[in-house]
C-alpha cells in the first residue's frame, strides 16, 4: 500500500517571541494555537523561518499564550520578531489523501487567531491532467 505524506496542521506566519539556547530543545506554543491547529504535545513539527529561509525540525511543548519561542539549537535558526510557518505532517493512505483536509491557522504580529480554515482537499493527478490539458 503506497503511503503518502500530507500537511496536517499548520500555524502561518506567527512571530517569534523568544529564543533559548539553553533549553534542552523543542518550539513552545501557546495552547490555544496548539489546540486550534489540530496539534499535540510532542508531535514532530517543521519549521519554516520566512526572514531566513530557514528550514528545521523540533517538536512541540505547551507555552504561555502568546508565546512562539524556539528552543535548544533551534534557537540558532531565528531571532525574536522572525515570521515563521509551523507545520505538522500525516501519513495516510491515497484514499484518505483525497479526502483529507488539513487545518490552518492564521494569526495577527501577537499570535491571536484571525482566521481558521480547511485547506482544500488533495486534487487527483488525473484531474489536474485535465486542467493542464484544457489549458493548452
């Protein structure tokens, strides 16, 4: 069975509010984003900084509201104030691909919600075909 990576969740461009390098590791997030993006503690989150470009791995524990803060050596990868897009990933079959739709969250320079949504689903190859072909 051919199993595929999907975003699940995603926080888009919330700011860093801090960064501890002397934290044993981790990205901290305030809980009413954790809960409004579908995330768990501990899941395993990407991390796209959008002042950089950089791209990195972590995973998530529980902050104070408010707070986006990178810690341990994913501090290195920002600065406080640096936009950053936070995205979880799930394995699923093509099945539930295609039906799947991921939750995203966007959020104001504070980190307070200012919209919610469902991205749309997975288009299948053969529609996209389609659309390319009609085109030209």
């Amino acid at each position: 069975m051919v199993m595929l990576t999907m975003m699940q969740g995603k926080i888009h461009r919330a700011t860093v509010t801090g960064a501890d390098l002397s934290y044993e590791g981790s990205i901290s997030i305030d809980p009413t984003l954790i809960k409004a993006a579908g995330f768990l503690i501990n899941q395993q989150v990407d991390i796209y900084n959008c002042n950089n470009g950089a791209r990195f791995t972590t995973y998530i524990i529980e902050g104070a509201p408010g707070e986006i803060c990178l810690n341990g050596a994913a501090a290195r990868h920002v600065q406080r104030g640096d936009l950053v897009i936070i995205v979880t990933y799930a394995s699923m079959d093509l099945e539930a691909a295609k039906i799947h739709k991921p939750s995203v969250v966007f959020v104001d320079d504070k980190n307070s919600i200012v919209e919610m949504r469902d991205e749309k689903r997975a288009t299948s190859y053969n529609k996209c075909r389609q659309m390319l072909e009609s085109h030209g």
